[in-house]
C-alpha cells in the first residue's frame, strides 16, 4: 500500500539538500528511519 504525504516547501528544500545523486525521497527516509532504529535516536539528538 502506498501512502500519500505533504510537506512544506521549505522542509523540501532542506530535504533537497541532503539527497545524494539519484536518491528519492522514499529512500532518504528510509535510511533516516533504519539510522534511528539502529541508533535508537537520530545523531544530532542532544547536542
């Protein structure tokens, strides 16, 4: 099933920024959601 979300312009640019080459949005979340269930929080957390 396929899920639908919406972000703010802004929270797309920041996201742009972070993309490698070729990578979709899909994939960078999934790597940010596979970093916090490894990690158990985010790296910048608590700084």
């Amino acid at each position: 099933m396929t899920h639908t979300i919406e972000i703010s312009d802004d929270l797309k640019e920041r996201l742009d920024g972070h993309l490698e080459e070729d990578e979709t949005y899909e994939e960078f979340i999934e790597e940010l959601v596979s970093i916090y269930e490894t990690e158990g929080r985010f790296l910048q957390e608590g700084i």
